[in-house]
C-alpha cells in the first residue's frame, strides 16, 4: 500500500488530525489537515475536537498544541526534532530582571519551552508580537529568546524600552545582507521578503518582513514576479501552489530539525503511539496561562 493510503487509514482509525507547519518537507505539507504559521498551527491545536494530533514541527509546538488542548493525545513523528533558540534563555535572566526593573513585562516568543513559557507573562509568535506589546500596559519589555524579532518589534513600539535574553535562530541568523544583495544584484527586480528572525542588516535591505504566513500573504498580493526569500525554504512548497507563474529564490539554510518530519514518521507514530508528548501536569499549567493570554490579545 502507498504510504500515503496508509496514513490516511491510519488517521481515520486513531481520529487524528494532522498538523504541519511550513517549514516541514514538501510531501509531509501535502498530507496535512492544516499547514501554517506558529499562531495558525497553535489556533489549530487548541479548537481541535481530533483525539489525536500529528504534529509535524518542532518540540516547542507539539508542547504548546498539549498545553492548550490537553485532553488530546499530541504525537510527534520525531520527537527528537527541537528549535535550538528554544533554550536559549534562563531563569535566572528572567527573575534577575524581575528584580531589577519596575513596570516589567516578559515576553516570550513561542519559539521556547514550556518552562520558558511558565515564567512569562505572555506568548507571542513573529505575526502576533507587534499588536500584543503595543496592547500591554507595562513600559518596560524583557523580549525572550529572539533578540532579532525583539529588536524588529522595538523599532515598531519604541514607546516602550526592550531587555533581551541574547537567543537567535541560528538558521535564520547567519544570513547576511551581502547574501541577499547579490542575489539582488542577479535579479534586480525581485522583491526581499523576510522574516524577522533574520539580523537587522538583512531586514534593513527587504521590501516586507512578517511570518511565514504573511509572507506567502504578501507575495500572492504583490504585484512583483520575482522574490528573494530570507526564510526556511520549505515555505517554497506553498509560494509555488498560491503563486503560479512567480519565481522564488531561497537564500536561507535548511532547518534540519523541521525536516525530521517524515512520512514514515507519521506513519509510524500513527500505527504505534510512539513520539507523544508528555508533560507534567504544574508545567503545562504555568504555561498554559501565558499562552491563552496571547489568543486573547491577539483576537
Ligand atoms: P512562523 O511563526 O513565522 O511560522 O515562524 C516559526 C519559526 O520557527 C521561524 O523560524
Ligand atoms: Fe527554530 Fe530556527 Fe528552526 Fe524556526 S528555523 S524552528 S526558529 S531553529
């Protein structure tokens, strides 16, 4: 039998849905009930009536689909795949901070874990951030683990004064600005899309920064037949669908922990339960109040 008709027979059996997000490989896209952006993934996760949910990402969004819909059984094809940025902030900075400055919020990127997030006053994700630091009340924001999207959404709220916890993507964060000028020199009318967990010299030289999802967005509108994308290139698989006769070209790395989602990893922890996510019931708790914050904000 196909793999692909065994999956299906397989998600009827075990009443799953299965959840993919832009960056996984192109034929796990293909196969998913839902493909999207970290907000859309985790809106996804959280209404869910499926018993089980695939999710074909990285560790912190198999934790945040458990933690806001904790009756389902969450099931990674690879557990192993991870998000290095994810840790890439401590306690201590939190609770040192906490201590040393007044009228403090801290915000944390859904790129973290679950205990990152239970320290934290509220979640956001690259196409929430900008609206919910604008609606918190606090004048001061501890922006943890991505110091490239924190200083991306500062330059847009400057009314408010940005701490940073040092994190980056390290996919993202190694593209330079001369990378994407000669491409733009080999293509001088192709559009700079970004995402902003790129450096600020690369989203000093690209006509739009969003998400993954607002950058597919942008380039079905843009009225532009060429554009250089300054992000993971799985999203190439949705760019080409929505977006016949336009030409993409990737100059980011590969992120190799996405790419653990394969077919047969969904097969298998389909036919065998094998990847679930399991949590301490005081973590996903602590957790849980942050995330639900960043629905209700970002409404
Ligand atoms: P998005 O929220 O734009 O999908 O980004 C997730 C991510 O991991 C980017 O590296
Ligand atoms: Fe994490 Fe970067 Fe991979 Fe996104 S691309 S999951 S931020 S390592």
């Amino acid at each position: 039998m196909d793999i692909r008709e065994e999956i299906r027979a397989l998600k009827e059996r075990e009443q799953a849905v299965i959840l993919a997000h832009y960056y996984a490989p192109d034929e796990v896209q293909a196969i998913a009930d839902y493909v999207g952006d970290s907000f859309f993934l985790a809106k996804a996760a959280a209404k869910t009536e499926a018993k089980t949910i695939v999710f074909c990402g990285v560790h912190f969004m198999g934790e945040s689909a458990k933690i806001l819909n904790p009756s389902r059984r969450v099931l990674m094809p690879d557990l192993s795949a991870d998000c290095a940025m994810a840790h890439m902030a401590t306690a201590e900075q939190i609770l040192k901070l906490r201590e040393e400055v007044r009228d403090l919020a801290v915000v944390c990127y859904i790129n973290s874990t679950a205990a990152l997030k239970g320290l934290s006053d509220v979640i956001v994700t690259s196409s929430n951030a900008e609206k919910i630091v604008r609606a918190l009340k606090e004048k001061n924001i501890l922006f943890i683990p991505d110091q490239n999207l924190g200083s991306y959404i500062a330059s847009k709220v400057p009314e408010k004064t940005f701490y940073y916890s040092g994190g980056y993507c390290p996919v993202h964060a190694f593209l330079l600005a001369k990378d994407v000028l000669a491409e733009k020199k080999a293509h001088p009318k192709a559009e700079v899309l970004t995402h902003p967990e790129c450096i600020g010299e690369v989203r000093a030289v690209s006509d739009f920064i969003g998400s993954t999802a607002d950058i597919i967005k942008y380039a079905e509108k843009s009225g532009a037949d060429e554009f250089i994308v300054c992000t993971e290139p799985g999203v190439l698989y949705e760019l080409k669908a929505r977006c016949a006769g336009k030409v993409f070209y990737p100059v980011s790395m590969v992120c190799a922990d996405m790419k653990k989602n394969t077919l047969e990893g969904v097969r298998d922890c389909l036919l065998h339960g094998s990847g679930e996510v399991v949590m301490r019931e005081e973590e996903m708790e602590a957790a849980r109040r942050p995330l639900e914050r960043m629905l209700e904000l970002a409404k």
